[in-house]
C-alpha cells in the first residue's frame, strides 16, 4: 500500500523512518479468537490506547493504513518543532551582538543540513511508535492495512475479520485548501508536504495565519525565505486573546514577514516556475508573487474506507460522532482525537484515549466536557492558554476580574532580554477561582502548566501565591499574578483596620 503523503526524499533517515512506522515486509498476525480491543488508526490517540489497553492485559489489536505514529510524529509536532528550533538557533545567533557576542551579523543557515537533523531526530524518535515494538513488547497484534467494518462487532482488514468486544475509532484529521481557484494547477505545500522539501523556498506565500501558518512562516522567514502571511481575518490567531496576538504581530513585522490582514484570495496564477496570488485588499486588488505556497488552513476527518455504516456509526462532515463518554451511536465502539474533537492537539488526543480506556473497558463514565486543555502555538514569543477566555465567561453571565502582569517587570525575562509578552489571568470576580490564563513569553509553554495544574485541581490562585518559586525565572510571573491578586483584597477599610491593629501593638 503506497503512503500518503510519500515520506520523501529518499535517504537512510526517511528509509528507518519507514521501517519503523509502516515495514515493507510486515506479515499481518493470524487474528485472535476475540479481542477486548480493536483500534483503527495508530496516530496519537490509537497509540495510547493500544499501548494502555495492552499493558492492563487486554487483547489488543492494532490497524493502520499508512504510517504509525499518525500526524504528530511524520507531518506534524516533531518535525516541525524540529525546524523552529533550527530556525531559531540562526535567529539567536544574528542578534546575539546586544550581549557582546562579536561576528553575529551576516551569519547563514544551512537549511539542507537543518533538514536533515530534523529527519534524523524524527527516525530516532519514531522507534517508539514503531510496529515492532508495539507487537513485540507491549503484544499487540499490530495489522498494516485498511480496516473496515463489517458488523457491529467486527472490522475486516486485508482480508482477515477481527471480533471485538469495544473498538475504538481514532483515524484522525488531514490537512485541506480552501477551493481557491487556480491553487491546485500551481500547486502548493501543507504540513504533510512541507517537511519533505529539500531547497529553501526564495519567496514563501502563507495561506492562514493561525498556529500552523505562524509557526512556519516565522520559521522560514528565519531560515531566509521572503515570506507573505495571508490572513482572511483581521487578526492573525483569530481565537487568542487579542493583545497576544498583536505582540506575536509585531515580532512578525519586526522580523521581515509581510503580513496580509482582512485579505480575499482572488485566484492564483502559474506563470512558469512563478506562482502568483491575486488578492483583493481594501477594495483593490494585490498581487503577491511566490515560489512556493503553503497552506495552512483546514482539516478533513479521515472518515473514508471504514464502512461505518455497517457498524452502525453515526457521523458529519466534522467526523464520528460521540457522547461525552467519548461513545459513537454504537454502544461498543468509542472514538478518540481528531476524529471526533474540536481540540485538534496531540496533547488532547493523548488525554482522550486514556478517558476512553476507563469508559470502554471499565466501565467508567468520566466525561470528555470535564478535561482542562491548554494549548501552545509555538512561535517566538509562544502564546499558551488554558480555560476561559473573559469573553467567554461573559457570554456564561460571569463576572470577570481580569489582572495582567508584563514580563517587563520579571527580572529574568529583563536579563534575559524577552519582555516581550505578558501572563494574564482570569478570575471569577470575587475570588481567586481561575477561569483561564494566557502566557506570551519564549517559553510560555512550559509555564501554563502551573495554572492547568490549578484549574484542574480547582487550586486557588492564592495557592499559586503561597507557593514558593525559584528566583530568577520566567515563571515567576504567576507569582507576580498572585500577589497583583492579594494586593486587590488590600481594600482601603482592610487597610485601616491592619493599620489600627499594628497602631494598638506599639502601646
């Protein structure tokens, strides 16, 4: 069965690659008798449930068409943190003269050899997805081909019928385009192409100004290409809090990309090796030349060859259908990540497949609306959120206090010359219950966590407070959150009355 997208080009990394997520000389087992579980699709979701499922002793079996380890590992996550990391190491260097690094100006990048790094890490780390090891040390009956239903209990693949007690439906998401006319007679990229190309584009035009399309037109632009970010909306990330969005806007500017806001995409025009964008910008019409186009919007559930019909599984046009139990129309079939959530994140897959385990082999009955998700969208600076945004709360008839501290007044962040950004908390008015946070700082996905922590734990910002925390650091800004909270309750009669108290002890 050939890939899709091809994992190209054609070298001992991508060849290891394949060897672990998708072996050319794999034998399909023999089918168990009955299985406590059958999972179609082995991206995150189906990875975790397999492997979860397995290691509680349950017969497992394991099916898919294309390459274990899904989006994340071969299109998505891995190898696309693996170029921004590159990309940001050249950024690093070029202004490393303000700490007195001398002979940081004219400095290039090799993008072929960060290509390559990445293609490594990416094999290195795909041996854990890979088929071998799911079947030969977590005993999973892991099938290289197409399942489909056959019966409500039942899934055929390459020929061989597999009976289950639960199935677990967790094929995912892939990438689409917008019906532009002229875009596909001139051809463009997505996530799933993107990472095989081997020459720096010289001018890269962006369709979609949301996480993926920030990441990498940032990314690029760093590398050396001429980059032009197009955006429908009047604002790039049209979902983050709006003052997050236009610091991330103005680092874009800063760092060379132009940025198209409120833009209509015309048509796109192949002249010779030229691509060429006609928009349509405040009344007129733009023209943006390009030698690559990459799309970053849209995404399709993968929906197609399971005759889920035989099954009795309903579905739309946004994917499978669940309850809150993670449950389809069928009561012994359960469905996990992109296929059925709104929260396209590998991190989120991960959490429902546990969620699923619990539900459909143990009869648990957590439900999926209970999950606290944050999210990160890794540009320089990066914009975390987790929970409500005011907006949100408001439209539940919440009262909002809103307390914001900038990473100007964190000394780390000063030393460390990134005060671009902020963390801002939502409070329900009247308390320290955290509604939502929102970070922007360089490494503001790894401080989120102390306030999913919180949410979830339902801690308390004063618990954020009374906790201690290393100085100096960036995340001592959730501190400075805490005590901006504290000095709140610090009203004018509370004031009086301490004032009164510490008055009546110098008697």
């Amino acid at each position: 069965m050939p890939f899709y997208p091809p994992i190209t080009p054609d070298t001992v990394e991508n060849r290891e690659l394949c060897r672990n997520v998708h072996p050319p000389d794999w034998i399909n087992p023999v089918p168990a008798q009955c299985y406590n579980l059958v999972v179609i699709g082995a991206g995150t979701a189906g990875l975790v449930c397999a492997a979860g499922a397995a290691s509680l002793g349950a017969k497992v079996a394991l099916i898919e068409r294309n390459l274990l380890g899904g989006d994340c590992l071969n299109y998505g996550c891995v190898p696309s943190k693996g170029i921004i990391r590159a990309a940001r190491a050249i950024h690093d260097a070029r202004h490393s003269g303000e700490f007195g690094v001398s002979g940081s100006q004219g400095l290039a990048i090799d993008f072929s050899a960060a290509m390559e790094r990445m293609r490594r890490l990416r094999s290195n780390i795909s041996s854990h997805d890979s088929a071998r090891r799911f079947r030969d040390e977590l005993g999973v009956d892991v099938f290289i081909g197409e399942g489909k239903f056959t019966a409500r209990d039942c899934v055929e693949v390459e020929g061989k019928r597999l009976l289950f007690k639960k199935a677990a439906v967790c094929t995912g998401a892939r990438a689409t385009a917008p019906p532009i006319t002229g875009l596909e007679d001139a051809g463009y990229l997505t996530n799933e192409t993107i990472f095989s190309i081997t020459e720096l584009p010289r001018r890269l035009a962006v369709i979609g100004a949301g996480p993926i399309g920030c990441e990498l037109a940032q990314a690029f632009a760093r590398f050396g290409s001429r980059v032009s970010l197009i955006e429908t909306g009047q604002q790039i990330l049209g979902r983050e809090d709006r003052d997050a969005a236009a610091i991330l806007q103005s680092a874009l500017l800063t760092e060379g990309i132009e940025l198209y806001l409120g833009a209509g995409i015309i048509g796109v025009e192949l002249r010779g090796n030229e691509r060429l964008l006609h928009l349509e910008l405040n009344g007129r019409q733009v023209d943006v030349p390009a030698d690559a186009i990459l799309v970053g919007v849209g995404r399709s559930p993968n929906l197609e060859g399971m005759a889920l019909e035989a099954a009795g599984i309903a579905y739309d046009r946004n994917g499978v259908i669940v309850d809150e139990r993670l449950c389809t129309s069928n009561s012994n079939v359960y469905a996990a990540g992109d296929i059925c959530s709104p929260y396209k994140f590998t991190h989120t897959a991960d959490a429902m497949a546990r969620l699923l385990l619990a539900n459909a082999l143990f009869m648990g009955r957590r439900k999926s609306s209970a999950m606290t998700i944050p999210w990160c969208t890794y540009t320089d600076p990066e914009i975390a959120h987790v929970g409500m945004y005011d907006k949100d709360a408001k439209a539940k008839g919440i009262e909002v206090t809103t307390l914001t501290v900038p990473l100007s007044e964190v000394d780390r962040a000063v030393l460390d010359g990134e005060t671009a950004g902020f963390a801002r908390v939502h409070l329900r008015k009247g308390t320290d219950r955290i509604l939502g946070a929102t970070i922007v700082a360089r490494h503001a996905g790894e401080m989120i966590n102390e306030f999913s922590l919180a949410i979830t734990s339902g801690l308390g910002l004063a618990a954020i407070g009374e906790t201690i925390h290393p100085y100096p650091t960036q995340a001592e800004v959730a501190k400075k959150l805490a005590d901006a909270y504290n000095r709140t309750r610090l009203t004018p009669l509370v004031k009086r009355m301490l004032a009164g108290w510490l008055s009546w002890q110098r008697r």
